[in-house]
C-alpha cells in the first residue's frame, strides 16, 4: 500500500519535529504554545477539566462520553457488542436486532461492564524511583511492585476512588490516576448490528464508510440514574469541513518509543506468532458458527474481536517488515546518540539501548513458551481463566498487598471481583470447541514428547482433553466460584476441580515464565527512563508517551484526502448509503435492514453521516468523543482508514484518517428510522 512507503519519512519528522496534528496528550501536558500556533487555539484548564470528566472509560476495551445530565453515556456498538451479547439469547438477540427502551423501567441492566471517568492525575515518579535499587542487585521489580501498590491501596483509602499508577514513557514517568468507578450500567439504545456495521468486513479500515456505530448506555448508582456535573452539550449541526477537532479517550497501546531491538523482536516472533493464533481461530470459529444461527450468535462478539485483530496486526507487521522504516528508526536513533555524545546524561542513555538490547535477547529465549502458558493463548476457555483466577487468588490473598501479583492487589479488588463473579453466559460447546484448538495449538508449538504437554493431556488426544475439562469443571456456577473464592486455598485444593487442577499443574513453570518477562521488563524500565530522562533535557515535554489505555487528548481538523489521484471527501451522507447498498444489489453485507428500507423516503439525503479527521488515534480510542473547540460533542470515534493501521509506530496525516459517526446523523437515524424521539430530545436538550 502507498501509506506504508511513507514510513521512514513519517518515523524521522515523528522523532525530531512531531508532524502537525501528531500526539496522544497528557491531559496534564497538552502543547498549548504548538496549538496555538497551529490552529490559533489552545483549551483551557476548565475546558480540559469539563472534557476529563466528561469522558468515560469502557474496562471490557474502549471509549464513551457522558452526553446528558442523566446518566446517558454514548460508546460504540462494537465497543458494547460484549454486553449486547451477553444479554442476548434465542428469543432475542439484541446483539443482531438492537433494542430501543422506551422507559426507564425498559432499560436493561449489564452483566458485568464497569464505567470509569478519570478525576484526577498526580505524578509520583519521584515516589517510585525512590524504592528502586539502582543497579543490578535486589529486587528491583519486586520493588517497583511493592511500591506502586502501596501508592494505591493508600490512594483508594484516601479518596474511595479507583487509583492506578501507570507507567509512561516506557519507565521515564509515573502517574497516579484517580477514577470514579460505577457498575451499575443499563442498556437504552443500540441499532441493529447491520446498520452499525454496514459493509462488513469488506469496508472494515476502508473509506468512504456509511455506519451508524452507536450504542447508548445509562449509569446509575443507588438504583438512580447519576447526574454528572460534566457532560458534553450536543451539537446538532456537526462538524465542518476544515474545522478544528479533538478527540478524548482512551488509547490502547502504541510502540513508537520502542528501541530498534525491541521492535525487531515484535517483527520476528511476537507478532507472527500472535497472527498465526488469531488466523487460526478465525478459521475455527467461522466453521463453528456456520453450522447454526445459534452458534453464530455466541461466537459474534468473539470472531469480530479476532477478525479485526487480525487486520490490525496484519498492517503493523507489514510496516515493521518494511525495510525503509526500521532503516529509518535505526538512523534515527544513531542521530539520537550522537546529540547525546558529552552531555552529562548521555553516557547514562547510551548504555541503556544496550541494556535493552540484552534484554530483548533474554526475552526471546522464552517468550513462545511464555505466551502459552503464562499468557495463556494454550488455553483458550473463560472456564480456564475462572479457574486459574480462583486458584491465584487463594495463592495471593494471603500475601501482603505489596507482594501480590498486581492483578490480585487491594486495588483492583472491586474489578477482579465483578468479573469473578460475572453470571454472563458461558456456553459449553464454544468452550470445548475453544480450548480443543488452543491445545493443539500447544502442542504443535511445545512438541508432543514435551513433559509439560504430556501433563497437560493425561494421556488424552487435546480433544478428548478439553471435552472432560470443560465437561467436568464446576467454574462456570458463580454460587461455587463464591463458595471456594471465600473459603480459601484449602477448599480450593480440596475441589479437586479439573480445571482448577490443569491450572495448578503449570502454575509452577508459568510464574517462572513470568518472573524472567518481570526482571526484563523492569531491566528495560531503568534503561528507558535514562533515554527519557535524556529525551527529557534535549527535548522538553514536547514527546508525548506512548499510549496506555488511559485518557489523552488528540487534536486535527475535519480533511478528506488523495488516494489514486482521486479526493476522498470527508464527509459522507446518508444518500450515499443507499446508493451503496443498491450498488450491491442490497447483498450481505450491504443489505439494509427493513426499517432503514421503510424509512428511506422520510431521511434526509443530505444528512451527514460518516467523517473523518487527522486526529491521532489507535485501538482503544473506539467510542471516543470528536469534540469541538466550544466542547461540543460533533461525533463518534469508530474506525480508523486502511492507512492508520501502522500508527501503532508512526503518525502520518496525509493519509490516515480517523472515522467518526456525525452528531447529527445520529439524530436523524434516531428520529426517522428509530421513532426514538425521547431519546433524541434528550441528547439535544442534555436532560430526559
């Protein structure tokens, strides 16, 4: 593809002089000078406060906005796909359908979504450095651990809010996230699942794109729906070409920070080995869900999930196996190295890439074993993670708070709660399906003759395997995940649970795995706080970190683009929809549902739809607000084009472009093709 020539161009402007709409802000280090330069713009403390707390963190993966004073959070469809499914059964798939609540009394209530809206962000990388043995002695990850802990568990006493400390600049910094947590989440609106992702997986990455990729959610606490203080106003007008944007949210992950060696080794083993896994379930789980609708409908979320995976992956593999672009991250890094020769920090920096280098090393010794087991991609089956989380947490609790495995901290007690005690559905045929091919899978990569696989199956072909696993274990019943999660490891050994016991018979060589993954980690932590620290002297604040599936602010305009000597607009209509469909013949999966049919004649042609932005955004960021200058929600973050799939690496505004639902489409779909007037007013007039 044309996007990905431009790699090593993109890498070298993004390292020295970001290019101009480039960065994933700290909400407390937004370039207000570059904004208002460039744009002739820069947000306030109130209007970045207001736009925080306006902005909701979905934990299943995603983003959203509160839209009303009610309680009323907007995500996307496929971000609430997960929750859409779970609710759904044969006498109603809301997942496929949607669903419209006409009254509060309607609104359905989710399984197990958990909603966080970031309050406050405070540095404590003073803190944690300070309890870091320097050099190569001690224990310097179990140190980090124990520190990072305390400053939560003391932060969630303090405040009652959910408190994460989160690594950034890959070790150069540390920030103490407070969020306000809620979990009682209900369902009021989705579209059906063929208008909110019209096309498929054909225009997947593509545009111009027509979808209505929307879901609409109310949070409550107390039985009552809440009434944020913050809310984004809706604008009913939408965004114009050329104008200036936001987006706020949450993204996932990027790696543009990453050493050379660091993204060599995603380019030879992480990432092939990852897409060998998703194109290998793909494969399964289609083959499963053609057999039955029912079938398909369990599967939905999960083969969507993977599908897109897939692509994504797809893309950043191709750029990282482009030549040009790690030529080009080398001669940078070198150019980087040379700014460094004589300054007092950079004898520090110029033997951590050196220090990385060796770790990398180290990790790719047993980074394949590592992800079957420790990662678990041998296991594939929610019944594996139920048991492998009872068995660790009657392992962990007992434990100071400081010397638990993270996930099991005080902390994050309410989360890893909620999701244990999930009663969402879990189906036995899927699971067994499921956990059949990942333990093929094991043994093809591991060997056959390996002991560990030989424990693994007893004696069992891997399907035989996992039907008495799945068959046997009594995880799935949330009345005995409460039984043995409060009795303790003794109840727990005394189960004798299969799958607790598969667990438990790798558990030794997995927390091994995990330990040389930690003390390399924590070894590439020190060696990049010394490049950031070094970045830091020559550069300022002016590098934004890497992603971390926390809040950042990112900043464009509204800009279509050139691809094969056409223009692309950036906004498209719903009389494009049609037309596109009809072009199709109105075939899967361009076919229309019958009420967009039957509503036709009464939309408007001319309303806007779809459009896209030079916003920096990455996996993560689904469901964010698109945002104007006065904070005014103008729209909805759901895709990025073909050309942004290797902005996991670098940022290129020429091409790439970030796909937002317009704010007055979404009107007009609720209105003409809905009947959701109600629903309508509300968004418009911020209240019910």
């Amino acid at each position: 593809m044309k996007h990905r020539s431009l790699l090593a161009v993109v890498f070298c402007l993004s390292i020295s002089a970001a290019r101009a709409d480039e960065g994933m802000w700290l909400f407390n280090g937004i370039p207000r000078e570059r904004m208002l330069a460039q744009h002739g713009f820069a947000p306030s403390d109130a209007w970045l406060d207001h736009v925080m707390k306006s902005s909701v963190r979905f934990n299943s993966g995603g983003s959203g906005s509160f839209v009303s004073g009610d309680g009323l959070v907007i995500t996307n469809h496929h971000v609430g796909l997960d929750q859409l499914q779970k609710m759904s059964d044969p006498s109603h798939n809301y997942a496929r359908d949607g669903f419209l609540a006409h009254t509060p009394e309607e609104e359905v209530r989710c399984l197990d979504l958990e909603l966080n809206v970031l309050q406050s962000i405070e540095d404590v990388t003073a803190r944690v450095n300070a309890q870091i043995p320097a050099g190569q002695g001690g224990d310097p990850a179990g140190a980090r651990r124990r520190v990072i802990a305390g400053i939560e568990k003391e932060s969630r006493e303090k405040t009652g809010l959910r408190s994460d400390v989160v690594t950034l600049y890959q070790g150069g910094a540390y920030h103490l996230y407070r969020y306000k947590r809620y979990s009682d989440i209900r369902l009021v609106f989705a579209p059906d699942e063929q208008a909110a992702f019209f096309g498929g997986d054909p225009d997947n990455f593509e545009y111009p794109r027509y979808d209505m990729d929307i879901c609409l959610f109310r949070v409550y606490e107390n039985g009552r729906p809440v009434h944020p203080q913050h809310f984004l106003k809706w604008s009913a007008s939408g965004a114009s070409d050329g104008e200036l944007v936001f987006v706020s949210g949450h993204p996932g992950r990027t790696d543009r920070q990453l050493t050379a060696p660091e993204l060599e080794l995603m380019r030879d083993l992480q990432f092939p080995l990852l897409l060998e896994t998703l194109k290998r379930r793909e494969v399964v789980l289609d083959a499963w869900s053609a057999r039955s609708e029912e079938n398909e409908r369990r599967a939905k979320d999960l083969i969507f999930f993977i599908k897109n995976s897939r692509k994504v992956r797809d893309g950043a593999l191709a750029a990282l196996q482009d030549p040009a672009f790690l030529g080009a991250k080398e001669a940078a890094e070198d150019a980087f190295k040379q700014r460094l020769a004589g300054r007092p920090e950079g004898r520090a920096a110029l033997a951590a890439y050196h220090r990385i280098a060796v770790a990398e090393r180290i990790i790719a010794k047993s980074y394949a074993r590592y992800r079957v087991l420790e990662g678990a991609i041998g296991f594939d089956a929610d019944s594996f993670g139920l048991a492998r989380a009872l068995l660790r947490s009657g392992e962990e609790r007992p434990k100071s708070n400081g010397d638990r495995l993270p996930e099991y901290g005080d902390a994050r007690r309410e989360s890893f709660e909620q999701q244990l005690f999930s009663d969402k559905p879990i189906y036995e045929d899927l699971e067994i399906v499921r956990l059949a091919d990942s333990l093929t899978a094991l043994t093809e990569q591991l060997g056959f003759d390996d002991p560990t696989v030989q424990q693994i199956l007893d004696g069992k072909s891997p399907r035989e395997r996992a039907a008495a696993l799945v068959l046997g274990t009594k995880v799935r019943d949330v009345s005995f995940r409460r039984r043995l999660y409060g009795a303790g490891t003794a109840a727990i050994a005394a189960a004798r649970d299969p799958m607790i016991e598969l667990a438990r018979s790798i558990d030794g060589e997995s927390r091994a795995l995990r330990k040389i993954m930690e003390d390399q980690d924590e070894a590439k932590q020190q060696a990049q706080a010394a490049i950031a620290k070094a970045r830091f002297a020559l550069e300022g604040t002016r590098v934004y970190p890497d992603a971390t599936f926390t809040l950042r602010l990112a900043y464009g305009t509204v800009a279509g683009y050139d691809e094969n000597g056409a223009h692309i607009p950036a906004i498209t209509r719903f009389a494009g929809l049609f037309e596109r469909s009809a072009s199709h013949h109105d075939r899967e999966p361009f076919d229309l549902p019958a009420r967009w049919i039957q509503a036709k004649a009464a939309v408007n042609p001319d309303a806007p739809m779809d459009f896209v932005t030079t916003c920096d955004i990455i996996g993560g960021n689904s469901g964010s607000p698109t945002i104007n200058r006065a904070g005014e929600f103008i729209g909805i973050i759901f895709d990025g084009n073909i050309y942004s799939l290797s902005s996991d690496f670098a940022y290129d505004d020429r091409q790439s472009r970030a796909l937002s639902v317009a704010s007055a489409g979404i009107l007009e779909a609720l209105r003409k093709v809905y009947g959701a007037d109600a629903l309508a007013d509300e968004l418009v007039n911020g209240r019910r």
